[in-house]
C-alpha cells in the first residue's frame, strides 16, 4: 500500500513540478517575445526581403555578436544583485582586435587558434573579474566599469586605426548567401549548450547564491565559487562573441566596443534578467538581444538618413522603459493573485484543525 | 511513516539519567563544549565570557534578554562568526565555515527567516544539500523526502514546484526547520524558530524536537516564549551581558527563576492586575468590515480607555484586521470608524488614519519599522518630519526634544541618538518604534503583535505603557500571538477565524483555554461567524 502510494504521489509530484514553472516561464517571456512578434510582423510589411534566405543570413552575421554577448551576460547578472558586466562591449572588441592584429597577420589563422584565443582569453579575463567580485567582494558595476575603460584604452593602444583582413573560413561566414551558415549552427549549437548547463546543479546554486548570498553561505553553499563559475561560463560566451565580431567586421576595429556594451544591457533587460540577482533567463535575453536587433532593421527602414544615430538611441531607451514596465505590470498581477490567496487562508489547514 | 532516515548508534542512545535533567555523571560525552568565548564588535561585547555543555539527547535552553549575546552565540556555534577567544568543541571538532559545521552533522536555523526569493520550495529546501556541481540526489528523490517532512510538520500539504515567493512567513518558517532537518543533524540549534509560528504549530515543533531528542540529537533551543521553555526544556543555560550566569535543570525551570537569573534579581515577574476602571465612549467602530474575499463580516465597538484583544491562528485574518484599522489595507466592504472630540472619522486609507490619530506598531520591525540605514534620532522622528519643518529644513531641536521625553518614559538605552538603529537590541528597537508612534500624540494605538523577538523585560515595560495609555483615554487594539498577553491587559478578547469574528470572549470568561479553543473554532459562535 505504502509502495503504491509513493509512486503515485511521486507521479504527481513530477506533473506538478512541470506546470508552474512553464506558466512562469510565460510570464516572464512574455514582454520580449510580444516585442519580437510585433517586430516581426512590422518588417513583413517594411522588409520583406529579411524574409529570404540572403535576408535570414546576413541578419544571422549581424546579429549574432549581440545574442553571444547577452548570452554572456546572463550568468554574470544571476549570480549576484547588481550583477550586470559592463566591460563586454569593449572587450569584445579586444578579442577582434587580437584576432585579427596577434593571430591573423602572424598565420595563426586556422579556427583551432582562433577558438583557442577567444575562448582562453574569454575564460581568463572573467576569472580575473570574477575573482574581485567573488573572493574581494568589489562592486560588480565598479569592476566592470574598469574593465570597459581599460580595454576601451587598450585596444587603441593595440591598433591605433582600423584595418587588417580575416583568414577565409571567417571571411565565408561573413559573406553567407544562406541560413545554412556555420555560424547559426554555432548559435543553436550554445543554445543547446545553455540548455543542457541550466539543468546542472551548478546553474541552480548560480540561481539560489544570486537570489541570496547569505542564505547560500550559512546552508554550506559558497557564494565565491559559484559566482567566479558563473563569470567562467560567461567568458566561453564572450569569447564566441568575439568570433562572430570579426566574422561581421571582416576586420578588425578597436572602437567598436563603447555602443555594443550599451546594446547589450538594454537587450539583457529587455530580456526580463532581473539586476536584482537570481532571476532570468538566457531565452528571454536572447530574445531581449534579437528585438534590439530587430529594432535597428525597422528604423533602417525609415530613411532617417543623417539623424538616423539620434533617433535609434531614443528608441532604444523607449523600449527599455516600456519593457520594465510591461514586465512590472505582469509582476504585479501575479503579486496580486498569491496575496489573494494568503488572505483567505489556506483551506487544508482549516480542514485539519476543525 | 518514518521518513526521516536515522542511523541511531549504540552512545547516541541517551541514558535516562539526563532525560530526567540531571547532570550525568559518567554518561555519553558532550555535544557541544562552549568555555570561556569571547566575540566583541569594534567596542560591543556580545560575547563575554560564555560556557555551556550540551549532551546527546537532550533539549537544551540558551536563555537570556534580547542584547545578552544568544544570537551571537548561534553565530558562533554554526562557524557563522570565529570566536575571538574561548574553545569551541562541537562533536569534538571546532569547524571553520558554515560548509563544515553542516558536514559535520551541525543544523541551525536562525532567527532571520534565510530563503532565497524566487527560487522554488524545493531547492530552498536543499539549498547547500548539492554539492557545487554535483547533486546528491534526484529531484524524484528530493521531493520523496521532502513532501512528506513538511506535511507532517505542517499538517498541510504544499506543491514544493512552487516558488517560494507568495508563501506566507509561517511556511517560511517551516521551510528553513525542515532545511535543518532534512540534513539529519546530530546538534540542531534553533534561534527563535517559533517566532513566526502559532501556538498550535508550536506544539507540533516540539513534538518534533522530543522526538529527535529521544533519537539522541543534541537541541540547543532560543525561545522567548517562557511556556515553551517551561514545558519543553531539559536543561536551560541562562545568559547575561554575554556571560553564562547559571544552568537549570528541568525542575527547575520556572518562570520567576529564569527572570531572575536572567535580569540578575532585580525584575519582579509579579503581575499587576488590572486596574477596574470606567470606559469612555465608543472610539472606535468596526461596522460590517470585510478583510478578505469570502470572509464573515466583523463588527466590533471599541471605547475609549479599553484594551480590546485580538487573537487568531496564523492565517485567519488577525495581522490584516489591525492593518485595516491603521489605514494600511482598505476594508473590501464595510467601514471603520473613529470617533474623536465628538467628531467621526472613516478610516479607508493611511492619510486618514493619520487624520484620525491613528498609531500603528508591528512586531515586524524589519518590514513595517526599521529604516535599518538610519540612526536612532532619524527612525524616532519619521512621523515628526513632516510636522517639524522649518522653510522645507527639519528642524531636529523639537525631534531631539521628544526623543529625551519618550526614551525616559519608555526607558530605551542607546548610547547616542547618531548611532544607527541597528546596533541597538530588538526590545530597544521596539522601543524606538512605539516612541516613534507615541510622539505623534495618537488618540488610538494599533498593535500588530508587537512583542515578537522582545525581551522578557521589555515586554514588562510594555505591558504597563500599555495600561498606562489606556488610563489616559486612549482607545487600544492589541494582537498578540502570545495568548497569555492578551488575557493579562484585555478586558475583551475578539477570536477570529477564517477572517471574521468567531466570538468575543469578555471579563470573567477570560481565560487562556477559552481564548485558544475559541481559535481552534471550538467557542460558542459570535456576532459574525458563519
């Protein structure tokens, strides 16, 4: 009798674990992939040619630095409050600049290299990072901010002027005709690659050290650890990011990182990743990352010409405030129902004590 | 249903000798040896001087006034904070982290209620179960284990998927005890773990706790609830200032000896009984009020001079009647009313609970008090600010004024004004509030249980301020979930279930029992109930 029991309560328990987290998935998907569909549906009639398999592959190049720097992102803004990486940009940047400048003009073009360097230098710069804000306790924002001013000087000081060519393999994923690109196989590929991590328990631990440090450290959990883990999954990312930069450039330009790193933390957020810690998803921020992206084809499609620059940052900053809002809005309406709920009290406890 | 897996070996199995609370002679060894520790914060000791052994199986009391040094103390035995000085042997062994000390068989479950927002219930949980990368068991698994320990802890079942956010304190409560026990510890220390729970849930904790006892754990308790201490203890260890001042065994455990030993003699327990004295007129008038969706109405008069009492279970509606009062919640139907120098007054919202004077307190000084950030003075005049102004400058002269008035009369000992409201002990930081709330001059004091964490001598201190407002003509709402308050300062006591009033029990009926059975939904059925 106790055998069946458990199964079947166990039975049920599996059922009942997959229900709420899937409607809360959908609420805090909600807003980015809303903003995406309309978006969508605004460039069928505005862009049609984004529609073909040339559109698809060129907006794939285009986009893809963006959604890996996100992706980058995303574990480092879980793993602690105020969590947000502000050195992306330009150290993305960085990663192409020696791509191109270190390995390329020296003949260590083969992917092998390249992939080695990206994802090394990646790991290795958010190990150092990590380690302030994890083990030194730094500000997250303080540290990162040092990071974008110094690899913002750096890479000048690495190449004063833009220039320099790609090895070919970089050059043909630069120049994709169609959606069978190596480069959306490497995007599904870290889609994949995140899904399977988020299963893990380290992803758990980076959720639970990020939503409260203290209750993780006094129940044997070490915040320092995890959160310098989360910065090493978030270096291969950026490392990958760094890539398909230079894939997009066809070259290399050391000023490119200042705006990217803006771009990014608006799609983070777009994306529903909470700077609170502990909560979001790398889905919504890659969504949050394709509606930026999205965002710049449709004021393409305005012909704004000169003042063009201007108006996307106005845009931007709308979408940014009209995405917390949205967000919030939903928030709230959950809020709402689980204080309804605690009011009336709960009906099994008054079952048991009559 | 046995579900929490236990391997008992041959010495855990306590002797009788200590069940019964004496000192065993030749028994098992110790659980836990504190001698000597010392922990001081720049120029605070907390600790000074703290000894206490603990053996396998027995329910063990750290008793002491809020500011001697326990929660410190916890600190230290869960290798939370290092001590300066002193030996700390637990199990044999001094463990060096949080990590260690729960290896090593250490569960604590501390006073702040430690759960990570956001995160569902079953992973906080296991939270430090899991290794870094690695977890030592299935979900499937988990969830076997866990399911079953909250419903018989809980006595109601809870989807563990859920995330923990929308669960009340209670379940919160009982989600960090169950954390502890889930690692099946050999020493099991709780700081105040009760606090948030009601009598009934209560009961069923020490139960549990007996059980474990009996199993051979070691359970080192932080209650400020002296019946608990007198009912459930086998031995208790009394703090002062940081240092032990002596342990008691099981018999004698009573009320007057731990208020003796902990106030060093100088606290009478004796209580004062009411003072029989007329009522004035009606202050205040709850007609047909509705707190929750479904809820029966409750209506209710309460005159000027009179101390009327709120009681509940956990969940039935008490902290959000007197939040109705205060102006904090608008009633979903009906209205109250305040009725002051013969005009009236309908409470919907705080501006009009303002109007009214109004004064509300809430033992929950962490989210309805403290600004944590500012000082003693700052977190005193919040309710002056806007009164005492001066061309948009606060003028902090009046606000310093009163501060000297209130902190005599309610003899609150901070060492300076500047100093942050934080470094003070959770019966001064009471203090703080009701000065705050008592400054505004109000007509009408509401009170959301505000003994909770407090002192056993602050209490005292409240209960006469208490009377004392009443003297004065003051209309005064208590809830308290500490039964014995409410029959000790209430001439009437309004037991509510399932949010609305079940029955009103009045002077000469007044007794705990009647108050406690009136909450299980066993008294006759009041005005209200449905």
């Amino acid at each position: 009798m106790t055998v069946r029991g458990t199964a079947v309560s166990l039975r049920a328990a599996s059922a009942a674990l997959r229900a709420p987290r899937a409607a809360q998935a959908a609420t805090e998907l909600a807003t980015p992939a809303l903003v995406c569909g309309a978006l969508l549906v605004t460039l069928a009639f505005r862009f049609p040619q984004l529609y073909s398999s040339n559109g698809i592959a060129s907006a794939v190049t285009a986009s893809a630095p963006l959604i890996l720097t996100v992706l980058a992102m995303t574990p480092i803004a879980i793993a602690s409050p105020g969590g947000i990486d502000l050195s992306v940009g330009p150290f993305v940047a960085f990663l192409n600049v020696g791509i191109v400048h270190w390995l390329v003009s020296n003949g260590y073009g083969n992917p092998v290299a390249v992939f080695a360097f990206a994802i090394g230098v990646g790991i290795g710069f958010q190990l150092i990072q990590g380690l302030l804000i994890g083990a030194l306790r730094l500000q997250p924002v303080i540290v990162t901010l040092a990071g974008y001013l110094v690899f913002s000087g750096l890479n000048l000081v690495v190449l004063p002027q833009p220039g320099g060519t790609v090895p070919g393999w970089l050059e043909r994923w630069g120049a994709a005709t169609s959606a069978n690109t190596p480069e959306l196989y490497l995007l599904l590929g870290c889609g994949v690659a995140w899904w399977l991590f988020s299963r893990t328990t380290f992803a758990r631990n980076v959720r639970l050290v990020g939503g409260n440090d203290k209750a993780a450290w006094v129940s044997g959990l070490s915040p320092t650890l995890v959160r310098v883990g989360a910065h090493v999954v978030g270096g291969v990312f950026i490392g990958l990011a760094g890539i398909t930069l230079t894939a997009l450039l066809q070259s290399a330009d050391p000023t490119q990182g200042a705006s990217q790193t803006l771009m990014a933390v608006t799609a983070l957020i777009v994306g529903g990743v909470s700077l609170a810690g502990g909560r979001g998803r790398a889905l919504g921020a890659v969504i949050g990352a394709v509606d930026i992206f999205l965002i710049g084809y449709v004021i393409g499609t305005l012909d704004l010409g000169s003042s063009e620059s201007f108006v996307s940052n106005l845009i931007y900053g709308a979408v940014l405030i009209g995405a917390l809002f949205l967000g919030s809005l939903t928030g709230s309406v959950a809020g709402i129902r689980g204080r309804l709920t605690r009011a009336t009290g709960s009906p099994a406890t008054s079952a048991v004590l009559e | 249903m046995q579900t929490n897996v236990r391997v008992v070996e041959p010495s855990d199995i306590p002797t009788p000798a200590i069940r019964d609370g004496a000192e065993p002679v030749s028994g098992p060894a110790p659980a836990v040896t504190v001698s000597g520790v010392r922990k001081r914060f720049g120029d605070v000791r907390a600790l000074d001087g703290c000894s206490i052994t603990a053996f396998p199986g027995e329910i063990h009391a750290i008793v002491g006034e809020n500011g001697s040094g326990k929660s410190t103390l916890v600190k230290v035995l869960s290798s939370v904070l290092p001590p300066d000085e002193g030996e700390v042997s637990i199990l044999g062994r001094q463990p060096s982290s949080p990590r260690a000390a729960l290896r090593g068989g250490i569960a604590t479950v501390f006073q702040e209620i430690l759960v990570v927002e956001g995160a569902s219930v079953l992973d906080n949980l296991f939270l430090g179960h899991d290794g870094l990368l690695r977890s030592g068991r299935s979900t499937k698994e988990k969830v076997a284990l866990a399911e079953p320990l909250l419903e018989r802890l809980m006595q109601d079942s809870i989807d563990v998927s859920l995330p923990i956010d929308d669960l009340p304190l209670s379940t919160r409560q009982w989600i960090v005890i169950a954390r502890a026990l889930l690692g099946d510890p050999r020493v099991l220390i709780l700081d105040e773990a009760t606090a948030a729970l009601d009598e009934q849930s209560s009961r069923r904790l020490f139960e549990t706790l007996e059980r474990l006892a009996g199993d051979g754990v070691c359970v080192l308790l932080i209650s400020h609830r002296i019946a608990e201490l007198t009912s459930f203890a086998d031995r208790a260890t009394v703090l002062r200032d940081g240092a032990t001042v002596g342990t008691l065994t099981r018999d004698e455990i009573t009320g007057e000896q731990l208020l003796r030993l902990m106030s060093g003699g100088s606290l009478s327990a004796e209580r004062s009984a009411p003072a029989r004295r007329e009522l004035g007129p009606p202050a205040i008038r709850l007609d047909g009020l509705r707190i929750a969706p479904g809820s029966p109405p409750i209506d209710a008069v309460v005159s000027a001079g009179e101390i009327l009492g709120i009681a509940a279970l956990e969940g039935h509606g008490a902290p959000e009647l007197v939040q109705t009062i205060a102006g904090i919640r608008a009633p979903l139907a009906g209205t109250v009313e305040i009725v002051a120098d013969g005009r009236s007054h309908v409470v919907r919202s705080l501006r009009d609970a303002e109007r009214a004077g109004v004064g509300y307190v809430s033992g929950d000084r962490t989210r309805e008090g403290l600004f944590p950030n500012l000082s003693v003075l700052q977190n005193f005049g919040m309710a002056l600010y806007r009164r005492s102004t001066r061309a948009g400058v606060i003028a902090f002269g009046p606000i310093r004024r009163r501060f000297v008035e209130q902190s005599e009369r309610l003899s609150i000992t901070a060492r300076r004004q500047s100093s942050p409201v934080t470094s003070l002990s959770g019966g001064n930081q009471q203090k703080v509030l009701i000065g705050r709330v008592l400054a505004a001059s109000p007509r009408i004091v509401v009170l959301n249980d505000p003994t909770r964490g407090v002192d056993i001598r602050t209490k005292q201190d409240l209960y006469a301020l208490l009377r004392e407002l009443a003297a004065e003509g003051k209309a005064v709402i208590l809830f308290s979930t500490e039964i014995e308050e409410l029959v000790d300062l209430c001439r009437r006591v309004v037991v509510l279930r399932h949010g609305g009033s079940h029955t009103t029990i009045s002077e000469g009926e007044l007794t705990p029992a009647r108050v406690l059975a009136g909450m299980f939904g066993r008294g006759e059925t009041g005005s209200g109930a449905a």
